[in-house]
C-alpha cells in the first residue's frame, strides 16, 4: 500500500523552531518520521516523499530512515515547490499507478484514521478524504484550518475561506490516479494548482467522498502552539497517533 508524504513547503510560521518543519522534532523525534511510523502502523509500506525547499536534508534524512523502517521510501523533487502544493502532489505521479493515500509531514494522526478512509471502496477516478466534524476541537487552529462543506458522504466544497462548512479536513486522503487528472483539469481551467483545486474538481463531478473519523485525534503541525500542544499530547499519551 502506497503513500505520497508532502514535504515541499516552506513552513515560515515554525522557523522560530528549525529551518525544515518536516525536520522538527516531537518528543524527540522528527515529524517527518513520526508521520511515516503512523502510516506504517496504518498498514502503509510504500511511501514517496516529495521534498522542495531546503529538500536536501530531509531527502538524506529519509535515506537514512528507509534503512531502519520495514518499507520503501522514494523521494520526488518538486521544483515549483514555491507554488500550489497540488504540484507537489503532480511531482508523485510517475511513482503512482494504483490507489494510493495522501498524507501531509506536518500532519500527526491515529493510525485508525487510515483504515476509516480505506474501509469503502473508492468511486471510479475519484478519492476521499477523512474529515473531522468536530468543529470545536481544541487542536484546530480555525484561521488556518482548511474548512470542509460535505453533504451526506460527499465533499461539496472546500478551502481555507469558505463559509457555511460543516467539517475539518484532516490532510488524510485515499484516491485513485484521478486525483492527477483533477489537479491537472484545476490548473488549466482555473489556474488554481492547489490540492484543494483538485478536490474542487471532483466534487463537481460527484466523484470526492468523505468519512468521519470520529473521536480520532489528528493535529496540524503549523505553528509553535500547535507543536507544544502535540508535545504535551506525546506525554500524556492521550492518543496513539502523536
């Protein structure tokens, strides 16, 4: 089972705690790694990480992790990685030729979540992606977040600024190839060369689905805060997925 790992950005708003967010440490231990050790538990073995800025390191890292870990790890370059991270995911495509999960370095989740998103079968050329309905949960920075509007088991819109939404996204995506197609159709229709314009795509088509994970716990890893918090989570052990 495969895994794209998107490692491209440049994460200015964590710089005040190391140069490379994907590099930053939890409890001692990479992010980076700690999402490769979730997907792992998750029943991934195939990962491809795709690195842009200050890729170097983390693609020695990840060399150097591939050794230690029972998987195979590829890296992908992205070199438009100052631009949508829908090219980070397009940068995964010749390694791709099955279903396949989407996964963000600065993303820590349970494990389960992966199983959640996996349970039904994916719609011919579409995807799905695992959403939090929990529109109160402390571990949500709302001015960032990316903001989900679903309908029954379907994803009717999505991006940081829309209104009426019902559900988080929680960076935890299962997709068939189609996924390449959409983000290739949102940047020549609509010049919008984000995941979410790719997403934006599908769900037009009736093709993006979504699950509730429930009480399962996942924290976007964007700012010093949140570090602290998924730090604070590591020693209480409040969940298996950080």
């Amino acid at each position: 089972m495969k895994a794209v790992i998107l490692a491209a950005g440049q994460g200015t708003r964590m710089r005040a705690v190391g140069p490379s967010k994907p590099m930053v440490s939890v409890e001692g231990t990479a992010l980076l790694e700690r999402v490769i050790t979730n997907a792992l538990n998750g029943g991934v073995t195939d990962f491809v990480v795709v690195t842009g800025y200050n890729g170097q390191p983390i693609q020695e890292y990840v060399k150097n992790l591939a050794g230690k870990l029972p998987c195979t790890i590829t890296c992908a370059d992205n070199g438009d990685w100052h631009l949508g991270n829908g090219r980070s995911v397009l940068a995964a495509k010749p390694y791709v030729d099955g279903p396949f999960h989407v996964l963000m370095a600065d993303h820590l989740f349970d494990p389960e979540i992966l199983n959640i998103v996996r349970k039904e079968p994916l719609p011919d050329h579409g995807a799905r992606l695992a959403v939090d309905l929990r529109l109160q949960n402390p571990h949500v920075d709302i001015d960032d977040v990316t903001k989900v509007h679903t309908k029954g088991d379907k994803i009717v819109d999505i991006g940081k600024g829309i209104t009426g939404f019902n559900a988080f996204d929680t960076g935890v995506f299962w997709c068939t190839p189609g996924l390449f197609t959409a983000i290739e159709d949102s940047i020549e229709s609509a010049g919008d060369d984000s995941l979410s314009g790719g997403v934006r795509i599908l769900a037009a088509a009736e093709l993006m689905g979504c699950c509730d994970i429930g009480d399962r716990t996942w924290i976007d890893v964007d700012t010093p805060a949140l570090l602290t918090l998924a730090q604070e989570a590591m020693v209480e052990r409040a969940t298996v997925a950080v």
